[in-house]
C-alpha cells in the first residue's frame, strides 16, 4: 500500500506555523502579558500548544495506520509503514522542539530586565467625585477708577472714594489763600474726598480750599495747618481722633471696621517734604489702599502697610501723622 498523499508535508506545515507564532509575537511582550493579564497569556499560546499536541497526535495516528497495513497487506507494506511512520515521527519531533523553544522563549525574562508597569490607571476606573465646597476668599478686585455722575470714583476700598487731584485743571489755578491749590493744596483736597465720600455734603477742591481759608487751617506757602484734619472732620459731621497705633494689624483693623485714615506722610515715596493722603481700605493679603490727591497712579496701587508706618511724618501736633475718620453712629 503508497503512504498517503500528502503526508510527508504534514510535520513542515506544522512546524510553519508553530515559527509563525515566534516570529509575530515577541517573547518579551508575552513575558509580561504572562505576569499582568495570565488570561489573556493563556489565550494566546493555547493555540501553539494544541498545534504540537496534534502533531505529535498526527504521528501516532499514522503509525497505528501503519501497524494496521502491515496486519493487512503483509510484509510488502512494511517499508511503506515504517517509511511513514519515520516521517510523521520527525515531524512530530521537530513540532514538538518547535513549541518546547518557544515555551522557553515565553517564560524566560532575562534577569537585568524589570517587569513592565502599567503606564497609566485602567481608562474605566470611576473617577472621585469632588467635594462640594464654597469657593476659597480671594482679594477684591483690583482697585480701579470708575466714572459716576461725573466724578472719579476709586473702587476696592472700605469706603468707595470720591477722588479729587490737586492738579486738575479745572482748580488747579485757584487760590489756597494766596497760593494756588495745585502745589499747595493736598489738605483740602484730601479733606474734600473724604467729606465727599463720607457724607451727603457736595464740595470739591476748590469749595474745600476756601472753606479751610475761611477757617484759618491755609498756612502761607506751607500747605495746610494740621489742624485741618480734625476742624473739617468734624465740622463736616464726622468723628474724628488721633490713631496713635504703630502697629500694622491695628492699621488694618481699623480699615476693615469702615474707617478712613488721614496719614500726613514725610520723605519717601508719596513726597520729598510733607503731603497728606488717604488710608482707604486694605486687600485680604494685607496690602493698603490708598487715595493720593496728587497721584491717581499710586492710588491704583496697593502698598506693604510697613512702607507707610515708616514714611509718616515726624510731626506731632493736633493728632499728626495719622487719623482715624468714621461716619457719624447712627
């Protein structure tokens, strides 16, 4: 009997794809596909491993066919069954090296190479949900000048001020007694934005320099008395003492309570001899708002309250260097 057709190229068949499977997937990959997902390892190479098992199947079949023909056909068919019997055992044999190198090459993770880690947590975990909370304080925001009912108005502050500069054009000219407002007049026009921003009372610069002339607080070619601050705070129906408080916490205390502070302030960055100003509020950081009649750029400004402890005048008459102006108790 002829050995059946085909049956020498059963063992190259299966030794194609058993190198097949080496050469599309790497032996490093399966390695750690093996350590992180056995499942899906056991997916992949069951395939390889049923091939070898039916090879070597394959062999046995046919050597049983063979045993068969012998009984059969008798001694003529002997060589044909032992001839077939000898290739599907080499083929068997070369399955079954095929699949035991690549198990090798599967388990073997050479020793100077660490496990690969997950990249990334798996896409489906839920995601926390946050907790509900109220936003967190922030400061207000930036100061700024705002136009209402044709005046400047500086924002941010305790007290939404009324700002007035000494320089404008429109008083700048005007007499101060006998001096004009705009180099000598930083005391009535601080007192004017603060009567203005404190009160129901309509005044301005000019009407403020001629109210303190009238009242003797205009000093010849010096300014102002420092008598003005407390005369027109009162006058003008607000109360009114000396803060005698060095003390930053105490200055920013006294700002957030809805006061205002006059400061007459010496050399330094507000002037080169002596200028009053307005302390008109404080950020949550801590930093000063100020109101500067000659300066609505540094009124923009926020200011270290250290800065202004430190730059306050030397004087010490009728309450100098620093104020405290509230609106009257209801």
């Amino acid at each position: 009997m002829k050995p059946r057709k085909g049956s020498g190229h059963w063992g190259r068949n299966i030794a194609l794809v058993v190198l097949l499977a080496v050469l599309c997937v790497g032996g490093t990959e399966l390695a750690a596909c093996r350590h992180f997902a056995p499942e899906v390892y056991e997916q992949i190479t069951a395939p390889v491993r049923a091939a070898a098992s039916a090879a070597a199947d394959a062999g046995m079949a046919v050597l049983d066919a063979g045993k068969s023909a012998l009984s059969a056909a008798g001694q003529f068919c002997l060589d044909a069954a032992h001839g077939a019997a000898r290739l599907a055992g080499q083929a068997a044999e070369q399955a079954a090296a095929l699949a035991s190198g690549l198990w090798e090459c599967l388990t073997a993770i050479p020793e100077d190479t660490p496990p690969p880690q997950p990249s990334e947590a798996p896409s489906e975990a839920p995601e926390e949900t946050p907790a509900v909370s109220r936003p967190p304080a922030t400061d207000p925001p930036l100061t700024e000048v705002m136009e209402a009912d044709g005046r400047q108005i500086l924002t941010g502050g305790s007290v939404d001020v009324v700002y007035f500069c000494q320089s404008d054009e429109e008083w700048a000219g005007q007499l101060y007694g006998t001096d004009p407002i705009g180099p000598y007049g930083c005391g009535p026009t601080a007192m004017a934005m603060a009567v203005a921003s404190m009160t129901d009372t309509e005044t301005d610069p000019a009407l403020m320099a001629a109210w303190a002339a009238d009242h003797g607080y205009w000093a010849r070619r010096s300014g102002s008395y420092h008598s003005i601050v407390l005369g027109t705070a009162r006058a003008f129906g607000l109360e009114a003492e000396a803060f005698t408080s060095r003390d930053p916490v105490e200055l920013r205390r006294a700002l957030r309570d809805g006061g205002i502070l006059v400061a007459l302030m010496g050399p330094g960055h507000f002037t080169t001899g002596g200028h009053f100003i307005l302390l008109r509020g404080t950020t949550l950081a801590g930093d000063i708002l100020v109101a500067d009649p000659n300066s609505l750029e540094r009124s923009l400004q926020t200011w270290d309250p250290q800065i202004v402890l430190d730059e306050l005048s030397s004087a010490r008459d009728s309450g100098a260097p620093l104020w405290l102006l509230t609106a009257p108790s209801s």
